[in-house]
C-alpha cells in the first residue's frame, strides 16, 4: 500500500498500482515524503475525492492499536509500544538532585509556590501526560496521510474497589482500608498486628519498622508494598544476613488500571478539541462492545483486529501487513554519569547527535534488510537491531556497510506479516 498526499499536503485515497507510482516518481511527478509507511507526495494539481475512513483506536497503558478503514478494505494497521521508563528516570533524577543538593548546600529555605498542579488545572504526572500525548501523536501521523472522516476510541473504566472487593456497594466504597489511622504505617502496624511478618516476634527486638518489599522507586508507598519487619530483621536484612520469606510478596498493582481510568477523558476531549472542528467525527466506545464484535467476526484478540473493530468496519479485508511502532526517548539531558571515577571524575553522559552522520533510532539497510541503529561508536561500529531487540550477529557493524534509510525522530517503525 503506497499512502499519496496531494500537492498542497492533502492526504488522498491510497494506491496498490506500484508500476504507475514508479513511473511517477521516474518522471518527477511525485515525490517521497516517507519511506514507513511509503507515501508520496504529487508535484502537480490533482482531484480531491476520497471514501470514508473511519479510524478506531485502541487506547492502552502499554499498547496502542488503531485501524483505518473502508467498509470494504483496511488501509492502515498498526501497534504501538508507549514508553514505561519515565517513572524510573524522573525517580533516579530526584535522586541526584537531592544528592547534588545534600553535597553543596545541605540546608535550604524550603519552597512550595512552585508546584505546577497549583497552577494549570487539569495537569497530568509526566508518565501520564506522555502516554496521552503519543495516543495524540499516532491520530495526528495518521489523519496526515489518509483522509480520516471519523474517529472512534476506546477507553475503559475500572472500579479498583471492585476488583479488590467483588461484594462492595453503598456507602463503603467511602469507608477505605485505612479509615480511622492517622496514616499508612499506623494502619499497617495494626494490619499486621504489630508483629514482625519475618522471624514473628523471635528476635525480641521491640522496635518495629515498615519495610519497602520492592523500593520505593518502583513500588511506591502503598500498602499492598509495605510490611512490618522489626529492626533487628530490618537491618539485617539490608545488610544483606536476613531473607525475608517467600510467601511475602508485593500485592496487585494498579498502576495501568488507574492510568486508564485518568486518560480516559483527558485523551478523548482532546481528540474532539483538535478534530470536531475539521470536520471529523469523533465518537466513543467501550470494550465490551468491541468484544461482541470481534466474537461475532471469528477474529484474532489482537490490539490491531480489536482497533479494526472499533472502527466499525470488523469484515473489512487485511492487506497481509501490519506496522508495529515503539515510541523512543526523543532527548537526554543529563549530562553526567552518577558513577565517579578515580580522582573524583565524572564521566559525561552525553555524545555527539551525529556519529559518521548517523543518529541514534535512525533506519538502515544492511543486506537487503531494514535494521535500526540502537548504539553508535567513534570507531564507525554501530549496534543495529531489529524492532524487537534481534541483534543482526554478536558483534557491531562498521558504518561503510550500512546505508542510511531514513532519520527517525520520536517512532521506530517497521513493517511485518500480519
């Protein structure tokens, strides 16, 4: 499928007659715009008419799948990967603030009329707000290469309470775990019924802690991550002579059933904000209606089949390939290492943007292949991997072998089977 956008940057209908787009391209009457998806542009004055193409999205915490289609035909299929690493990055980065802070000026004033929530209404945590902005983004690179008369997405709403306690109703979604305790590690002292859950009272030690099953980093404060632990176990724990048991584990998480439950709306009147005023119809759904659908059609449970659904065209024909994208780290601002070197060194975290004039994530051909750039050396021996991670043979590749398909910005792309 070769994507066209007119002279005046217009997305048309997409063409299969590969023979006419050569020739086109031969004779200067296009030009190539992308190469994944392939799209070309038209150097001359063209018709506008177009079909309908309805695109539904798959709105996920991890996982985005969204479908352009025709009644009769798909046009446009795709899975896209979000980024999980920016709670982990903003973590370590509060780490070596308070570090460097602690390091130079051990005591400052304290601030708190710069919080940004107190300012905009309506703010998002910045792993939220990226999801929600990549949903947007992957609407937007399609709307600019097919004529979109409607937009479709589905969001989810889940009732945590309900999950945790099937036989909750009234008024006791208001009466929580932790009514009536001043704070988490009252209420877990009692929970736990003030005893150490590792050696149960046989240290003697009185003193009792609340203890971080996984870090704080990555597991937060609540309580399904937080257990009593005395500090004869606590210390000896850390200090690496005590094991806790293995029945003690870290409870449920939440994380992906609450971000949904917060972009449902932030990204869906966002959608409408931008599109209703073009012209476009916006519309939501939800999944059991996608379910139904997808069970009445004999299709796969896929994030791309279930997107083909949404968009209301479930018996629309395949065109056998489908794009799996993976949203990348656009910057990388620290500019050292944490780890110092001899003579109190630190060693710089930051490298050139272009390496023998490649980029990191940039796309490549090697042996007739699409492979795409994940490390970069000054020598010219680059890592190249596939999307999923495959690396091409255990060594690096020298530059002079590679040739240059397209720099990539925010999106790895690459198309396969469906």
């Amino acid at each position: 499928m070769v994507y066209v956008i007119s002279k005046t940057g217009q997305p048309l209908m997409p063409t299969e007659r590969y023979g006419k787009v050569r020739r086109m391209l031969k004779s200067n009457n296009a030009k190539v715009v992308r190469s994944c998806p392939f799209t070309i542009q038209l150097m001359y004055e063209s018709t506008t008419h177009t079909q309908p193409v309805s695109l539904g999205v798959d709105a996920g915490s991890k996982t985005i799948g969204v479908s352009a289609t025709t009644e009769s035909k798909v046009l446009y299929e795709s899975e896209v990967t979000l980024r999980n690493d920016i709670v982990d990055l903003l973590s370590t980065r509060r780490q070596n603030r308070r570090t460097r802070r602690n390091r130079k000026t051990r005591y400052r004033q304290p601030r708190f009329n710069n919080r940004i929530h107190s300012k905009n209404k309506g703010w998002l945590t910045p792993s939220v707000q990226n999801k929600v902005d990549t949903h947007l983004k992957i609407v937007e690179n399609i709307t600019k290469i097919l004529p979109v008369s409607k937009i479709t997405v589905e969001v989810a709403s889940f009732d945590i309470q309900k999950i945790k306690n099937p036989d909750i109703e009234g008024t006791e979604y208001q009466q929580g775990e932790q009514l009536n305790f001043w704070n988490v590690r009252e209420y877990i002292l009692f929970r736990d019924g003030h005893k150490c859950q590792c050696c149960k009272g046989k240290s003697k030690d009185k003193v009792l802690n609340v203890h971080h099953i996984e870090s704080r980093k990555t597991g937060g404060d609540t309580p399904d991550n937080l257990i009593t632990l005395c500090e004869t176990c606590h210390k000896g724990y850390h200090n690496g002579i005590v094991k806790l048991p293995k029945d003690i584990k870290r409870g449920k998480s939440f994380k992906d059933a609450a971000f949904m439950g917060i972009m449902r709306w932030a990204f869906y009147n966002k959608v409408k904000e931008i599109y209703i005023p073009q012209g476009i119809e916006v519309n939501l759904t939800y999944g059991y209606l996608t379910k139904n659908t997808r069970i009445a059609h004999n299709l796969p449970k896929t994030h791309h089949t279930d997107a083909r659904c949404i968009s209301g065209n479930p018996s629309a024909v395949s065109t056998g390939e489908i794009f799996y994208q993976k949203k990348v780290r656009c910057h990388n601002r620290q500019i050292h290492k944490s780890t110092i070197l001899k003579g109190g060194r630190k060693k710089l975290n930051q490298a050139p943007k272009y390496v023998k004039g490649y980029k990191l994530f940039d796309a490549v051909r090697y042996g007739n292949k699409r492979y795409t750039i994940f490390g970069r050396r000054e020598s010219g021996f680059f890592d190249i991997r596939t999307l999923s991670g495959e690396k091409v043979n255990k060594g690096s590749i020298s530059c002079k072998k590679l040739k240059l398909i397209s720099h990539q910005q925010s999106f790895i792309t690459e198309r396969r089977p469906a």
